[in-house]
C-alpha cells in the first residue's frame, strides 16, 4: 500500500510538472528573496558614480500625509508613515537633492530590490533606444520579422512591437504562461503556449507574456542579451553606483524581461532621473527626445487606454505626472514640472491595508509640499 501512495504521489507531481512548474505550487507568489532564487546575469556598473545630493535640512517630519490607513484621515509626517508600511524603501528626490530617506526591513542604500513589473517601463527604454539607433525600424515592426517562428497563429501575422509596448497584442491570458515564464526552468516552455483571443490592436490586457516577447525581439535585433543592452546603453551612461542583476531562466539563460531587475533605490531613481531630463544626461542624449514625448503621450489608438502607453502609466494633465509600476505597489513616480523623483518599494502587505493607502495620491501631497 506505501508503494501504491508513492507511485501516486510520483504520478501526481508529475501531472502538476506537466502543466505548471512545481515551483509555482510551492512558492506561489513573487517576493523579495526571488532575485537570489534565480539565476541571473550580471549589469556592471561604470567607473564613475553619479550621487544625488542630500539635503542638509530634514523633510521626513515637514511633508505631510493624509493617511486613511486606519478608516479615517491622519495627518502624520513622512517619517512616522514610512514605518507603519511594509517598505523596503521610500526616497523623494527634488531637484536632483535627496529630501527624504527611508529603509526598512534590513535594507540600507546598497541593497538590491526586485523591481517586478518596474522592468517593463526599462524594456520600453530599450525599445525606443534600439530604434534610435537603428536596430529596430520602428514600433510597427511585426513581431515576426525578428521571431518567425515564435507563433503559427494567423493573428501572430498582424502582430507589432507597439502592440506589445501597449499590451494590446490580442494574446489570451493564461496563468500557465506566467508559471512557466516566471518560474520555469525554460522560458520556451510557456512562450508555446501563447494563443490568441482577439486581433491585435484590439484591446487592452495586460500580459507579461507581451514584455517577455519584447526582450526577444531586443536580443534578436540588437545582438546583445537585454542585460548587456541595458548596461552598455543605459546603466553605464547613467553612472550607476552598483552593479545590477537580470534574473533568468534556468535552461536558456533567457532574461525574465517582463520583470526581475535587482537594483538599489538609488539607481532606479536615476532611470527616473534619465525620463525627467528629456533622455539627456552630462549632454549625451541616452534616448530621444521623440521616444520620450512618444511615451509620454495620451494614447487611444487600436485599443490602448489613455492612461497607460509604452509601457508606462500616465497620470494627470494637471500634474503631468507619470509612472513605473510594479507588484505590491512598487513606483517609480515622476514629476517633470517640479523635478520630482519618488520611488516607493512596498512588500507584500494586508490586503486590506494595501488597498486603503492610495499611493499616487500621497506622491501628489509631497508634489503640493515641494
């Protein structure tokens, strides 16, 4: 009988191996200790290191929030709000001067954070810097002029780089696509099992899969995997002060480019930094002015929603403010009028917590402060 269990229980994992990767039922949902996990392929930094200033005055206890955490509003100072949340860390950067500080959770500055769906809006950068530089003709590349064989589906033909960038690919959405490429030993495992529900240019759903095709495209086109790409076009040009790491899959050494960047708060300011300045840094101009505006733009064509292009999130006319987003409410939260950089790295919280702080609203208190 403990013979039978165990060849059912051999039969079971294999039937669950089959479909998902039995990591996926152990593990569940992404968090922090997964860029150690994976594999991953280094980004080097350069020589030189671009640092922020500080600020010699204290403003975690001069901005103000209105906190509803609780049910009711709260005014409380920045740094008895940081704490209360479950941070890694929490920077506002004005005026290339760092305001306000905040680690958590045995973090410090040098410390690598997982950027989860951050690493899509530095995808987008690859794009536009790739077709800057002629790798790529433009966003109305079909997908398949790099990846032939990538799909047989009749709708594959109509595919296109913008499709992807804007999620409006027209790809089905399917859990198994996401265990494969996120926790898969071989990306190609779940990249097959892409079917198509609509015609691309259709409608909007957000998919990994679409950022994942994405980085294929860029190592096709460029030659270069996207972490070598990254390095040499962006981290590198930008003086980062650490090193970086892209997580892979297992068999390839495939980049999970729809997420699993590992960098530190400071560094990923600097990519803000890098959009704030129209794509020009020291007068090296990184990636156009045109890419940016492009980006940048409200956008309604082929099913895109206004809010959200290339990869980014767009907020309000008013503010002219503009986002990276990633899971648990991670933000690269950028201000051009006011010259703004706030990123806010959360982990997982309460999820009835999570939902009460609004956090896009809360950048705007600070923005209103500065």
């Amino acid at each position: 009988m403990l013979h039978l269990k165990y060849c059912y229980l051999l039969f079971l994992i294999f039937a669950l191996e089959s479909c998902v990767p039995l990591r996926s039922l152990f593990l569940i949902e992404p968090d922090k200790k997964d860029i150690h996990r994976f594999p991953f392929k280094e980004i080097k930094k350069n020589k030189d290191c671009f640092e922020f200033k500080i600020s010699k005055q204290s403003f975690g206890n001069k901005l103000m929030l209105n906190d509803c955490t609780d049910g009711r509003p709260t005014y409380l100072p920045l740094e008895d709000f940081s704490p209360s949340h479950n941070l890694r860390s929490f920077i506002v950067i004005h005026n290339d001067t760092i305001k306000y500080e905040y680690y958590g959770q045995n973090t410090n500055k040098n410390s690598l954070h997982p950027s989860y769906s951050l690493a899509k809006s530095f995808i987008s950068a690859l794009i536009g810097v790739a077709i800057d530089e002629g790798y790529i003709k433009s966003v109305n590349d079909l997908a398949m002029d790099y990846l032939p064989n990538l799909s047989k589906e009749e709708n594959y033909k109509e595919l296109t780089i913008n499709h992807l960038l804007n999620h409006t690919s027209g790809i089905k959405s399917d859990l198994k696509i996401d265990a494969h490429i996120y926790y898969g030993r071989d990306i190609f495992r779940g990249i097959k099992k892409i079917r198509f529900i609509s015609k691309p240019g259709t409608k909007q759903e957000y998919l990994n899969i679409n950022s994942q095709i994405l980085g294929l495209i860029i190592e096709k086109a460029t030659k270069m995997p996207p972490s070598i790409f990254l390095q040499e076009k962006i981290w590198k040009p930008l003086k980062m002060c650490n090193d970086a790491i892209w997580s892979t899959d297992n068999k390839n050494k495939i980049e999970k480019t729809f997420c699993c960047i590992g960098a530190t708060t400071r560094d990923y300011a600097k990519f803000g930094r890098l959009y704030i300045n129209n794509g020009q840094i020291d007068e090296n101009q990184i990636i156009s002015t045109s890419w940016i505006n492009k980006t940048l733009k409200y956008n309604t064509e082929e099913g895109s929603n206004k809010y959200y292009n290339n990869s980014w999130y767009l907020g309000l006319e008013k503010y002219g403010d503009y986002m990276a987003k990633g899971l648990y409410k991670q933000y690269i939260y950028l201000n051009k009028k006011k010259n703004l950089i706030i990123i806010a790295l959360n982990n997982r919280e309460n999820k009835l917590k999570a939902e009460k702080v609004k956090w896009i609203y809360l950048f705007r208190q600070i923005s209103d402060q500065l």
